[in-house]
C-alpha cells in the first residue's frame, strides 16, 4: 500500500511597483519662467498666492479689497478688464519679454468683436454696446419731430426696430421724469458712471441682423408628416403644416410693425374645433377643441385618492354632497 503525502502549493510572490508622474503646475503665460517668490512672515509663499495677493490688492479693517485695480468700472467706454499687458513692468511675476525672447509688441485685434470682451481669453462672453447721446437724440428726433417710417431710420442706423422702439420710449419716459422733478442727483451720477463704462455703438463695426426672424415656438418640436415619395414638398406647405404663415409675411412685420406684432398674432389665435359626425342610434354629438396639456383636465399618470381622510367636499343647490376635484 503506497501513502502519498500532499505538499501545499507554493505562494508566487509579484512585484508591483508604484510609478509617479510629475505633474506641472498650470502657471499663467504670463509669469516668469523658475520665479520663486520670497516667503512672507517665515511662511511659504507660492506663486499662485502671491498673484492673489497682486490681484487683490491691500484690505482694509472692513475686510475689503479697496486696492484692487478691477474693483472700479472703466470709464474710457471700454470693457477689457484683464489683459497680460496691463501690468507690464510693474511685477516680477510678469514676464518682461515674450517666448521667443524678444519684447512684446501690441498687436492689433482681429476681430471688432475683441473689443467687446471683457476677458481677452474668453471669446464667448460679449458686452453689449451703448448708443452715444448724439446718435439717440438725432434718432429720436427722426422718429418723434420729423416722422420717419422705423423701416428707414433701422436701415441707416443698422439697428433693430425694436432697439429703436425702445430708445423712443426711454426717451419719453426720461422727458417725463424731468417734468414731474423725479430724476435725483444720484440718478444723474449712476447713469452716467454706466454711460462711460459701456463701449459706444458702431453701425459699421457693430451692426445688427435686420433679416433676422425669431423662431416661433411650433417649430421647436416634430411633426410627421406621411407624403408620397414624387410629392412636392417645400418650405411653404411646412409651414402650412405647423400653422404658421410664410416667412416673407412674417418678415415684413418684424421689419415694418417689430416682434410684438408676432405675440399679437399668436394670442389672437383661434383654437381648431370640430363636432364629430353622429351616425344612426348615437344620443350625444362629441365637440373637439384643441388645448393645452395641463389646462383643461388632469394629466394622464396624476394620483387622485379619493380615499384619503383630508379629502374636500361641497354641496350643490340640493344639498347634495360631492368630492371637489383638485
């Protein structure tokens, strides 16, 4: 009889070792390259910490930042608060010369639009513009005195109808104001700090869209439509489809009457209603009107518990009780 004696297996021992990358701090472009700062108070002072600071600026006993150079708007009619050149020359931490080592020219700005941004690295944040106080009097002079048509004057000036509206309405009420004795020295003081602070309109270089049509609010969602493969179908039986009115027609009185005119249209509207046909042992005739989901009736899914012990309940002309639907 032979005895095997069972020996237990081995244990595989695996290495695994730990591998680190170095990551680079983000630093600004425009600081100097191996710059340590000097430590503040026997502390550390990182370069991050000491760009707050130099942005900040000092602090008062109120806890604010009085010294910081963007705490003020601008009042040269200009929005480009932070730009690599401003404090050129003034700090260690920005560097005096650009990669290729030499010094660092101004270059012109591509685009009109680059002056309009507040922030030079961020293209998609835009201020708007401010009409000059000799361009709004002769407008509303055009419109109010003489009695130009809002067509013609949009057109010269390169500016919507509905700006236009509002800038004779302001305008108005402004006159108004002064009559009755309203407007304050501290009115006086804000408009005009706000005045300069925005960058003036340019009907060359800041020019408005007068072709632009705003999208109605039927065409934000689908519709099916089951057509034959060899049936015309164009932009105009679209619009059919979706109840709207062509584009020229629409056009027109964006161009000639302003946008208000569209929400005009859109609450004069008339809901589609029609009576079923009845056919032979029918008692009732169904009457259908279109509406709006939320409206009229409950929405498809609402609990309603009829059970429940906080229910309401009113009474009719006979007395009768019945739960109100809530």
């Amino acid at each position: 009889m032979l005895a095997f004696r069972a020996q237990p297996p081995k244990a595989q021992v695996v290495r695994v070792s730990q591998v680190r990358y170095n990551r680079v701090l983000a630093y600004p472009s425009y600081t100097t390259k191996g710059y340590i700062p000097p430590s503040r108070g026997g502390r550390k002072q990182t370069v991050f910490k000491k760009l707050m600071d130099e942005f900040l600026g000092h602090k008062n006993y109120k806890g604010q930042y009085y010294d910081n150079r963007f705490a003020f708007l601008k009042q040269n009619h200009s929005t480009n608060y932070i730009d690599r050149r401003f404090a050129e020359g003034k700090t260690k931490l920005f560097a005096e010369q650009s990669e290729e080592g030499g010094a660092y020219e101004e270059r012109p700005l591509s685009e009109p639009k680059d002056q309009l941004r507040p922030f030079s690295l961020n293209r998609f944040t835009v201020t708007n513009t401010m009409v000059s106080k000799d361009m709004k009097k002769q407008l509303v002079s055009e419109v109010l005195d003489e009695g130009k048509p809002l067509l013609e004057v949009a057109v010269k000036y390169k500016m919507k109808i509905q700006r236009i509206e509002a800038l004779v309405k302001l305008h108005q009420i402004e006159m108004q104001y002064q009559e009755e004795g309203k407007i304050t020295p501290t009115m006086e003081k804000f408009a005009d700090v706000m005045y300069k602070a925005f960058p003036l309109f340019d009907p060359e270089a800041h020019g408005e869209n007068l072709t632009e049509i705003p999208i109605p609010s039927e065409t934000l969602h689908s519709r099916f439509v089951t057509i034959a493969e060899s049936e015309p179908f164009g932009p105009v039986d679209a619009a059919k489809e979706f109840g709207l009115e062509p584009a020229a027609e629409t056009l027109r009185k964006v161009t000639e009457e302003g946008e208000h005119a569209l929400s005009v249209t859109n609450n004069t509207k008339v809901h589609k209603t029609f009576v079923a046909p009845m056919h032979e042992g029918d008692r009732v005739a169904y009457k259908f009107t279109d509406v709006k989901v939320g409206e009229v009736g409950y929405r498809y899914g609402k609990p309603y518990r009829d059970n429940r012990k906080d229910r309401k309940y009113a009474f009719d002309n006979a007395g009768k009780m019945y739960p109100v639907l809530e």
